[in-house]
C-alpha cells in the first residue's frame, strides 16, 4: 500500500510542485520582515531551479496520449524531440510494484518522432497510470486510463463533443477542467479538433497539402498548455475523427486533392482503433460492454456537396449522391461496410459517432424562401449534412427496418451548437454537441424564425460552452441518459431513452 501512495503521489508531483512554487511566491510577498522575506524568495527560487533542471520533460515532445483501448490492451502515442528509444512504464493501484513494460520502440523523423506503442495483456476494467521512458530517462509526467469490462450490462459513462481551438476560440475555456472531473471513460472528440485553414491563413486555405502543416494541427491537439490535453486527455482515452476544418478546409469533400496527407496524418499521429479500409478512410468501430460504436468518416468519401442543387440552386440530389461511398474504391466501401456491421451487430446498444449533424428535418430549409433570403449560408449548410444525402439516409432506414434493428442513437457535431431530438424530427435519437470552446451558433434559434423547429427534446441557449454526455444505466428498466452539460458541470438539456427489447 505505501509504494502504491508513493507511485500515485509522483503521479501528481507536478501539479503539486507547481502549486508549491506558487504559494510560496505568495509567501514571499507577504507581511514579512526584510530577512524572512529574503529566505522565503531564495527558497522560491531554489524550488525553481529544481524544478525546471528534473529530467521529466527533458526528452519527451508531446503525450504520451492513449487511444484504441480495449478490455486487454491500449495504443500509447509519445513525440520525442529526436530519434530516441521509447518505452511505456505502467502500473495499478492495487499492484504498484512491479512496473509493466512495454516493448521498447524507436521514434524517426520519417514520423516526426512520432511513435504509436502497443500495450497488451493488460488487465480488464483495471484503472492503469503510465509515463513515457524516453532515451532512458523516466517522464514524470504521469497520466491514466481505465480498461474496458469483460461484462456486457456494465453501466457507463462517456463524453463528446467538436469544434475547439479555432481562430475565434477561448483559449483557456471552462469545459475542460469540467470534463476532467465528470465520471467518464472516454471521450469522444467529433471533428474540428484544431483549425489549420484559418488559423494558417499566411499558408493559405489547403493546410493539408503541406504534411508539415498537418503535424503541427496535431502538435496543437496535444498542446500540454491547453487544457483538452492536460486535463482530459490525460486521464482518460479519446477517440476522434476529423470533419472538415482539420480534415482540409470549410466543408471539403472527396475530391479533395490532399486527402491523402489527411489520411497518412491521422493514421500517423493519432492512436486509433484498427481501420476497416485504411487506404481510403477512418471508419472504424469498437465495442465497450453491450454498446458498439460505428466511428464514421464523413469526408473522404464523400460526393461533392452541391451536386445536390440543380441548375436553378433547387435541392435536387442525383441518384446515390453519397456522404459515405460516392466512389469507387478498392476493398469494401464504407456504406457496405455501416450496413452490414450494423446488421451484424449483436450489441444492445448501437452508437453511431457522425462528425456532421444527422437530422434529416433540416431539409425543411429549402421550402422556406424567406428564411434562405435572410440566411443564404443556410443552404450550403444543409447539403454539407446528412440532409444532404437522401440516398445514404434512405439506405440506413430500409437497413434498420428490414433488420429490425433497435437502440441506435447518433451522437453527432459540426454545427457550433447543442440539441437533443428524440428521433420525432431526425428519425433516429440523435444528441448533437459541438461547442466545447467556440461561440454558440444558436443555430436552432435562426430556424425557429422560419418557424422551424427540428429538436423537441431541447436546446443549448446559453453563451457559454457545453459537451455531450450519454450515460447507460442497466436496471430493472435499461435506459440510455443523454445529456447536454455546461461549464459549471449542470445538466442544461437532458432525455432519458428506454431501451427497446430486440425480437
């Protein structure tokens, strides 16, 4: 027990640390005599030499960020400053001594110093801290995560959201100290991660041409100075697919000419779960006890946007205008792959992770003149998202009912604000956050002028920021809590969804 409170207690040794310096700067400063004020200040002083000379961040760049995490096993991510061996150390509480180690690995500059390591034969449901070892020398920068359970009704939390660190940002939001204290086991970050073709605009609107360009957009993801990454990332797994600003530019699509770079960056600097068609998108999917995930990608494969308005700018989408498969591809597409992996689901629960807003009611825009005159960006908005592609909705629903598949639900993102519809208006439960720093676009607020009104369980009014919660209860009645909560940790919209009892 005490070399498990030891480990635990260098786990937060900087944090510590920083806080010591702090108070006593303040002690320093206060009502004193000149001589305790002169031992105080070279106390002070000394405390920072000591801490800015420890060998903890001496060779590590970013991370170490965990991804990919199952009931036995992790994908640890470590940037080092140059080629240099690395190593993962772990332990648990309940067996601090001895440390697991990984295999040891060594960064390039091929990669940007970027290694992946794998970490297997880990414990279920098991609460792990890690650090990187780097040329042989141990970070102290100590994080944590938790292995998924072995049992299928096994209650849960998770969190989500989209849209942050973008050129109009709040660069030391609220939301994130607030994610960091909330019960979850992972979070889910769905797109906008970082704004490249705005913040970057000395290089021009086509950031992903430059592979350059591209690791620092991922550089900035990792930032230890933001607070996404200290205070969330490290403390539990993310999962992530890109949308459109970190994808390439505003709403691009499949006929991107660098989407390649996109591709090989995020294959290269993120640790993701194993992708179903690596050459030619992210799609991916993962299971945490009777809930699968289905990780879409909602970009590289998808038609050209306005090939939905015929000449007259009319909504009027061709036959098998596709978000999903709008070309041909080797291997399996992946609106073959969604279908079929959703019929073969044997999960309870099935969540499907969209990067862009699902609700097909959206397309209510079109038959609404006046609103598209007061608003004309509305229309483009509304091809960018699934209600811009009857062909792939219509697919899903046959799917669903053919298969007699229940409890979907769509957590989704993009559009700068936060709802809740039960499915009366986007057909399937949809929860929408995409406000984790950027302003609230208040979206529903501008249609509900046209008087249009698409989300009956709620919506986010406030100024602030907000991330999506999805919590499932296993009791004498299984239900999935939806929850929109905002930076003071308040539940501001929420629905409880019953399960349905499969036949």
């Amino acid at each position: 027990m005490n070399e498990s409170l030891a480990k635990i207690s260098d786990l937060m040794l900087k944090r510590k640390i920083k806080m010591s310096i702090l108070s006593m700067y303040k002690l320093a400063n206060q009502n004193k005599t000149i001589n305790q004020r002169i031992i105080m200040k070279r106390i002070f002083i000394l405390a920072v030499i000591i801490y800015l000379s420890a060998p903890n961040f001496a060779q590590l760049n970013l991370g170490p960020i965990v991804g990919a995490v199952t009931q036995n096993s992790a994908v640890i991510l470590v940037k080092t400053y140059k080629p240099q061996t690395v190593q993962i150390e772990l332990f648990t509480q309940e067996n601090p001594h001895p440390s697991i180690f990984s295999d040891t690995f060594t960064s390039d500059t091929s990669n940007y110093n970027y290694v992946k390591i794998p970490i297997v034969n880990l414990k279920p449901n098991t609460a792990y801290f890690y650090r990187a070892i780097v040329g042989g020398l141990k970070s102290k920068r100590w994080h944590s995560f938790k292995t998924f359970p072995e049992d299928k009704a096994y209650g849960f939390s998770f969190g989500f959201g989209s849209c942050q660190q973008s050129g109009y940002s709040k660069w030391n939001p609220e939301i994130f100290p607030v994610i960091a204290q909330d019960s979850l086991r992972f979070f889910i970050q769905i797109g906008d991660w970082t704004y490249l073709d705005s913040t970057e605009k000395k290089y021009g609107y086509r950031f992903n041409t430059s592979m350059d360009l591209i690791e620092k957009s991922y550089q900035s993801k990792y930032n230890y100075n933001y607070p996404f990454a200290s205070e969330v990332l490290s403390q539990m797994p993310v999962m992530y697919a890109y949308d459109d600003h970190d994808f390439a530019a505003n709403n691009p699509d499949g006929t991107d000419p660098a989407k390649q770079n996109s591709l090989l960056g995020y294959k290269t600097f993120f640790p993701h779960y194993p992708l179903k068609n690596p050459d030619n998108g992210i799609w991916q999917s993962f299971n945490f006890g009777d809930v699968e995930f289905f990780i879409l990608d909602c970009r590289s494969q998808r038609n050209i946007n306005k090939n939905a308005l015929d000449e007259h700018g009319n909504f009027s989408p061709p036959k098998k205008h596709s978000m999903l498969a709008g070309y041909e591809i080797n291997g399996e597409n992946q609106l073959d792959w969604f279908m079929n992996a959703l019929k073969n689901s044997t999960a309870k629960w099935k969540v499907i992770v969209s990067t862009v807003l699902f609700n097909p009611s959206y397309a209510k825009v079109f038959q609404n003149a006046e609103l598209l005159k007061k608003y004309p960006w509305m229309k483009e908005d509304v091809i960018d998202k699934w209600a811009g592609f009857p062909h792939d909705l219509q697919l899903l629903f046959n799917t669903i009912k053919e298969n007699n598949i229940k409890n979907i639900l769509i957590i989704s993102g993009d559009s700068h604000s936060s709802y809740i519809d039960d499915g009366t208006n986007s057909v399937l439960p949809e929860i929408s956050a995409s406000n984790l720093d950027v302003n609230n676009s208040l979206l529903h607020k501008k249609l509900e002028e046209g008087g249009i009104n698409i989300w009956n369980r709620g919506t986010y009014n406030g100024n602030g920021h907000v991330y999506g919660k999805v919590s499932f209860i296993y009791a004498d009645d299984d239900y999935a809590l939806l929850e929109i909560i905002d930076e003071s940790g308040k539940s501001v919209v929420s629905y409880r969804l019953g399960v349905k009892q499969e036949r």
